[in-house]
C-alpha cells in the first residue's frame, strides 16, 4: 500500500499546564479491539518510495536510523537525564523527516484508551526488546462480583499505529520523569502523521473524549479527581418512587433543579448570575443522600445531560515514593485545602452546566478554609452553569456567612425525621421488598403498628431494626404461621419490637454515636 504525504515537517508541540492532571496507566485490554485493517508499508514522496515496514513489521523511514528512537530511550533511560521530551523529538525527527511530529500529553488525551473504548484501532509495531512495558495483577473491584482480576500492561515505551477516521499514524509513548524528582510522572505521545491538520482532528476527537464524563461520576477525594463509575452504576437504581419525602417537599427539589438548567435565558434577561446553591440539612438517615442520587440519575437522564461533580474531603494524600496505578488520578493537591477548593471550582467552570455536590459541608469548610471558599464562590470568576449543593447534619457548626448569605447558598431544605404517615410508607416499602417472600408475614396492619412504635426513629433506624429483626429470623428455626388475626403472635412484629426497643436505648444514651454506628 502506498500513500502520498506533504512535505510538511513543522513540529508541533502540543501541550497544557501539568496542573490539568497526570498520565494514565494504559490497560493491555485494548489489543483485545481489531488493529487496523491496513498498515501503509511505504510512503511516496516526489516519486522516491521510501520502505517503512521491513519483514519483522518495524517502521523504518530512513534505513541509516533504524531503531533508534527505542536505542536512545533505553541509553537515556540508564544514564543521567535531562529532557526526555527534547531527546527523543531529536531521535523522531532524525528517524522521521519527511512526517509531520506533535507532542501531547496522556493526562489530557489519551490515544490507547481512545482506541480501547472502540473509537480508533490500535497495534503495537515494534519489536518486544525494543518496548518497554511494566505487567501486573488488577484484582476485580469487587470480589463478590466474581471474577479473577486480569494482567495489564502499563506502557512505559512502545510504539503503535494508530488508525482512525481513514487515517494512521505512528504513536511513540514514552514516559519521562526527569529532574532530582520521580514524581510527577511525566507521560507523553509523540504522534506521526501526513499533516498537522489530520493529527488536529484526531487530537480534538481523543481529548474530547478523554474529558467526558459519559458513564461516570468524577469524586473529589484524597486531593485529587477520580471518574467513579461504580457510583454512577449506584444511581441508575435512585428512582424519585423509591425516596419517601413530603411531597409538596419532593417536588421543590426536583423544580429547583430543573428551573435552575431550564432557566439560562431567564437569568440572562432579568441580568443576574446564571448560579445558585442550596443546603440539605437535618439529622442523618433521612433522606438526603439518596435525594441528591436521585437528582443525580434525573439531571443525566436529560436531553442534555448534566455531570456531577462530588466533593467528599479537601485532604490531600502525603506522596512518598511508591507505584501508584494513575488511571483514575488527575490534578493532585499538594498545596493544601486552598489548592483544592481552587481546583474543585476550577474543574466545575469548565464542566459547567454541573451539578457540584459537597458532602458533609460543615467538616469541609471549617474556619481555615471559610474565606477561600467565599472568594471562589462570589469573587470575580464565573460560575455560571454552577448548581451547589451542601449537605449536612449540623447546619449549626456552618458560619453564618454561608448558611446564611443568599448570594452564596439560596435555600434551605431540612430533612426531619420522619412523621407517622412517612413510616408507614416505609414499612410498606419492606412490605414490597419481601412480598415474594412465602416465609416472612406481613400483613397490612403491621405497617401502622411500626409506625407506631418508632417515633423519633429516622429512616436509618426503621432499615435497621427491619434488617436485624429479618436476620434474626431467618437464624431462628421457629416457622411462621398465619396470624393475621393476632399481631402479638406474629413472629416478624415480635423480632421487630425486640430490635426497636434495643436501638431506642441506644438512640437515647448517646444519639451521636448510635447514628454513626449506623452510618458505619
């Protein structure tokens, strides 16, 4: 196969700020895609044809530097270092003249995951002494999944071809970490191509790509970003049907939000800022969290769906020199609680239109933290697009100047606990659970009878004296009967009132530590 190529030879560096986030491991699965269904073996340039395969399928542009490129990474890779970017852009261009070289970072477009996800294809073509890749064990995320973990490979060198869009081009992926440091990890992919233009187009794609939140929650924790897919799987199942509020209550949750997304023009005419926050609060265990999850699922479910950006803790992890599989990591805080609330909000901008979620505000913003947090909230940047949302269960331990300031969190959602006709509607939620169930009774009138037995109880109370009296019976050899006619001699109400008695002791000899428990 043959191909024409320009002559343009321009190098184009393609890069942006470190900050933006690290290098992600690459996962062998993606060998698994068809390579591509055509390799060019020789390019045609002003009539001279020139091999770029031999029979061992190594690219080779100009015979004198065969290999090179592999030889001068391993010799810098021995030796005392400098720029690993600067030597090998010398050894591409020296191996390479006739293409067209650009320079771009993983963190920010990662070319092997583009073709992993299936939208490009993807084949090493070099040789394996002239590779270097680190194979290890990834255990299954969850080990009740079932599953035996797989090998991956991380790619620390190795060269591929990459075909997208009618289009191939040859990809070194080279990690340096140069400096008196190991760490940041610096991992970049040196792309060859026909023009600029088409390598352009396929940055634009890939990075697109690489930024979107299709499929995934990104969780702020430890001091960095994550895309968390498990918890994006854990909300498809929050349904508004499932979560047991006031009603008048339920609707103003789900009117504020969809206002909120709906109303661009109408904040843009009345010349306000297109943001707004607001807190859930009250005791915990009654509904908060799984309000915001169902808010969650109802914001991606629209023609326009809208990401969440989750916020659990400000810490920053203390970095010492140990492997970290960096596929899920991007922007580490090493500059303390400030860096991150600065680069919380500056990942919400860019997502903007987002749903930025704090969880448990009072433990994130304390008295260290408070002014920076208002400075990125009313300072001079934009947050348009921006809907906050704060839980907590002491809204008293809040600085007024953000509990109260409608500027910085509109309104107020208290989440009490939960009245008789709530608990009732609880009950009757177990009663459906286990409707399929021969050996559990439960009949109607069981449902007002709970009821009337955990007042005060939060709907993290009513779940676990459900769940201790079931376990309890089903440890028990007694067998129910029908007694439909006395409740007391119903084996389920028995257990129930045993485990509401003990969780009221509990709940009156220190109600902070029985709802932590709870939590736990």
């Amino acid at each position: 196969m043959e191909t024409d190529l320009d002559q343009d030879t321009e190098i184009f560096v393609h890069n942006r700020r470190k900050e933006e986030g690290e290098a992600a491991s690459f996962d062998s699965s993606f060998l698994k895609y068809p390579a591509p269904t055509s390799i060019v073996t020789r390019i045609s340039i002003n009539n001279i044809t020139i091999n770029l395969v031999n029979m061992t399928g190594d690219f080779v542009s100009n015979p004198s530097f065969a290999n090179e490129t592999s030889n001068v990474y391993f010799e810098h890779s021995s030796g005392v270092r400098v720029d690993t970017n600067a030597v090998l852009i010398e050894a591409i261009r020296r191996e390479y003249p006739q293409l067209h070289l650009t320079v771009t970072p993983t963190y920010a477009c990662d070319l092997l995951q583009f073709a992993a996800a299936g939208k490009a294809a993807a084949a090493p073509i070099d040789k394996e002494n002239d590779r270097l890749y680190v194979r290890h064990f990834l255990a299954p995320a969850r080990r009740l999944d079932g599953g035996n973990g797989r090998i991956v490979d991380d790619v620390k060198f190795g060269k591929f071809l990459i075909d997208w869009d009618g289009k191939e081009y040859v990809v070194y992926i080279a990690e340096g970490r140069d400096g008196v440091m190991s760490y940041p990890q610096v991992r970049n992919q040196y792309i060859l191509s026909s023009s600029v233009q088409a390598t352009e187009k396929l940055l634009l794609e890939a990075g697109r790509f690489t930024g979107s939140l299709e499929g995934v929650v990104l969780v702020y924790d430890q001091g960095y970003w994550q895309k968390n897919h498990e918890l994006w799987e854990s909300i498809q199942s929050a349904e508004w049907k499932n979560v047991i509020l006031d009603e008048d209550m339920k609707s103003a949750l789900i009117k504020d939000v969809d206002n909120f997304f709906d109303g661009r023009e109408t904040y843009q005419k009345l010349k306000v800022p297109w943001k707004r926050g607001v807190i859930y609060y009250g005791p915990p265990g009654n509904g908060k969290t799984i309000s915001i999850k169902a808010l969650m699922h109802t914001l991606y479910k629209r023609k326009d769906p809208v990401p969440t950006l989750y916020v659990k803790s400000l810490a920053g992890q203390v970095m010492l020199f140990f492997h970290i599989n960096v596929t899920k990591l991007t922007n580490y805080s090493y500059g303390g609680p400030e860096f991150s609330l600065s680069t919380i909000f500056k990942e919400a901008r860019r997502y903007a239109p987002c749903y930025l979620i704090f969880e448990d505000l009072d433990s994130i913003i304390t008295d260290s933290t408070r002014s920076y947090f208002l400075n990125e909230v009313d300072g001079v940047r934009s947050n348009d697009g921006i809907f906050m949302v704060g839980s907590t269960n002491h809204l008293d331990r809040l600085d007024p100047g953000i509990s109260k300031r409608p500027s910085r969190f509109d309104r107020k959602y208290f989440f009490p606990n939960p009245n008789h006709e709530q608990r009732v509607k609880y009950a009757q939620f177990w009663q459906g659970k286990l409707k399929e169930n021969k050996d559990i009774e439960f009949p109607d009138k069981l449902c007002e009878a709970v009821s009337s037995i955990t007042d005060g109880f939060s709907f993290a109370y009513m779940q676990e004296a459900f769940v201790a009296s079931l376990l309890a019976l089903a440890l028990s050899d007694k067998e129910e009967g029908h007694h439909d006619a006395d409740l007391d001699k119903l084996p389920l109400w028995q257990q129930l009132k045993k485990q509401v008695k003990i969780l009221r002791e509990e709940l009156h000899h220190d109600p902070e530590e029985a709802m932590a428990a709870l939590k736990i």
